[in-house]
C-alpha cells in the first residue's frame, strides 16, 4: 500500500474470535467479476467521469498503457451537443479531506469530441458516454450524435457500452440542477432513451433533501441503473480577503470528507431498489473504501479524486479491495453486495 495515499487503511488482522487466524479465501480465488446491466465488467472499479483522462495518460505512457488499463470501464469528462469554456479561474482547490472544483463542464463539444476519439482506438474496456446540458433535447442530441458516430463500426474501438447521464453538476454559473427535479430528470431520461438502446446510468445529485424520487423519476423515465453521488455544492474562502476563492464562487466537494454521506444516499437507493444496478462514489480513496460502497449496495465503485495523486491508484485500490474481500472470507464481490442492508 502507497504510504502517500490518504485516508488509506491497512487490511485490519484477522480477530481469532471473530474468524479464522488465515484467511477464509486465497486473494487469488477472488472473482472481481460483476454485470452492471447488460455490461459484463472484469471488476468493478470505473473511473469517475472528469477525473482520468485515459488519453493524456496514454500519451505519457512508454509502453502500451492500454494493455494494462486500470478500469472495467472508462468514462470520459462529460461532453455537451456545443464547446463550452467552463468558469473563469481559478477552478480547483484542496480543502480539508478533499478537494473542490469549479471546472464547469468545460469541453469541445461532441463533434470535434467524436473526432478525437482515434486516440482511444487501442482500449478494450466499454466506454461509457458522460452526457450534459441544460435541457432534455441538448442531452438527446449528444446522444444522437454518439449512436450516428458508432452506427457501422461494429467491432471497433472504443466501443460504446452506454451513457451516464450528468444531471447533478453543482458548479455551472447560472445553470439549472435538473438532477434536483424529479419530473426534469425523467424528461431527460425519457429524451435520451428514444435515441439509444444501450444502458443508461443517471448520475444523482447529493444536493437534495430526499435522493429517493428523483432516484424513482429516472428509473421510471426508463434508465438502466443509477450513479451517485455527485459532488457536494461548497464554498471556500481566501484566507485573506475572506472572499471566495473559486472563479465561480462555489464549487463541488469531493473526496474523504463526503465518503459517510455518500455511502448513506447509496444505501438507501439499494434498499428502495435492489435489483438496480448502482455506481457507487465519493471518497474513494482504499480498497476498504470500494468494499464499503459493495456493502451497502453498490455494483460498481468510481474513483475520483484519488486519480490526481497518481495513476497507480486505480491498481492499488484494486489490490486491496482483493484483499479485503479475502480477509472476509468472500468468493467474489458479488458476495459482498448490500451486506451492509441485512435486517435494515
């Protein structure tokens, strides 16, 4: 374990009293393996969209970074149907167990984004689309481009394995949460399921009173499964001027500090809906981290701001989730799942 993660936790020593002095299963017996809907997945870390820019990694790599690519499934920052150049500086700063960011979903937009995805021709992993706007046909018509895009290019790379759905962002300037509404969550749903047959992910908003009905709205509205959560809208100050320091004033919190209330929301979507496959994130930082969203409902688990410390972080969370499924004598991590939910 990287001493320079933080917030990582050692594998806890096996209690006598509690379970066998070795551990119930070998590492290597651990079947990583778990299906996100229809998407078969070799384990379930996935990176959390804005944070793991596969490309510029790739780029940086002397060898070929793909063959071992960190992540079940890869999603790219967010695209929106035209360019946007996100919020004026600064957009990034650390805080106290985390980090805020205020980038804004700054991106080229979805055709010169399209055009550039040459770059990912080497990766096998599915890609799954990260999606923005301020209304449900700015949603479909991203959508509508991607399926044109891979429309006749059956078999080629990267394949797209389905959309995730950002409704939640909580730093752009002036814009609408429509992850906060139920009844805009579902039209977004709804626009972006006539155009696609592939699985979608809705990414849900921490910053409501009650996670439940939009949860109910999107997967009524039609979406494969649920993400969440999403940044927490915060503020910092400058130390000095006590004004605030972000260019957009505020900004979505990240990283250990969010971890407790993340897994709250997570838990109670996978008790109000169990059979819905969940992306589960917010401070995940350890294996013992990806267990905890596993055990209270999570399929998947998406790394965020532990990928700014470094790019070896996926790997070792990988490991260590390994070894804690081991430790507690599980077969695999769909034997973990919703552990954490017995007798709720």
């Amino acid at each position: 374990m990287s001493a320079a993660a933080p917030g990582a936790r050692p594998v806890p020593a096996p209690d006598p009293a509690e379970r066998p002095a070795l551990p119930a299963v070998p590492e290597a017996e651990v079947d990583l393996g778990v299906r996100l809907g229809p998407l078969e997945l070799e384990h379930p870390l996935v990176d959390a969209s804005g944070t793991f820019d596969a490309v510029e990694y790739a780029r940086r790599s002397r060898g070929d970074f793909f063959a071992a690519f960190p992540y079940a499934a890869y999603v790219p920052k967010t695209v929106t149907v035209e360019p946007r150049a996100g919020n004026p500086p600064p957009r990034v700063t650390e805080t106290a167990a985390g980090m805020i960011n205020a980038i804004g979903l700054a991106n080229p937009g979805v055709e010169a984004w399209l055009g550039s995805l040459s770059e990912l021709g080497a990766l096998r992993q599915p890609m799954i689309v990260s999606v923005g706007g301020n209304a449900p046909e700015h949603y479909a018509a991203v959508v509508r481009a991607v399926e044109a895009w891979a429309a006749g290019r059956a078999g080629a790379r990267p394949a797209v394995g389905g959309y995730e759905l950002n409704v939640s962002c909580p730093n752009l300037s002036g814009g609408r949460l429509i992850g906060a509404e139920p009844a805009a969550t579902a039209e977004v749903v709804a626009a972006v399921r006539a155009e696609t047959g592939r699985p979608v992910f809705t990414k849900l908003t921490p910053n409501v009173t009650d996670v439940l009905p939009v949860a109910a709205a999107a997967l009524g509205a039609g979406s494969t499964g649920l993400a969440l959560v999403n940044t927490f809208k915060a503020l910092v100050l400058e130390p000095k001027s006590l004004r605030p320091f972000l260019g957009n004033r505020t900004g979505g919190l990240c990283g250990p500090a969010i971890k407790p209330i993340a897994l709250r929301m997570v838990a109670e979507v996978a008790a109000a809906f169990p059979a819905v496959p969940l992306v589960g994130m917010g401070g995940v930082v350890c294996g013992l981290d990806a267990l905890e969203f596993i055990a209270c409902g999570a399929t998947a688990v998406a790394v965020g701001a532990a990928n700014f410390r470094g790019v070896e972080a996926p790997r070792r969370i990988l490991d260590e989730l390994r070894r804690e499924l081991a430790v507690r004598g599980f077969g695999g991590a769909n034997e973990a799942r919703g552990v954490a939910l017995a007798g709720a």
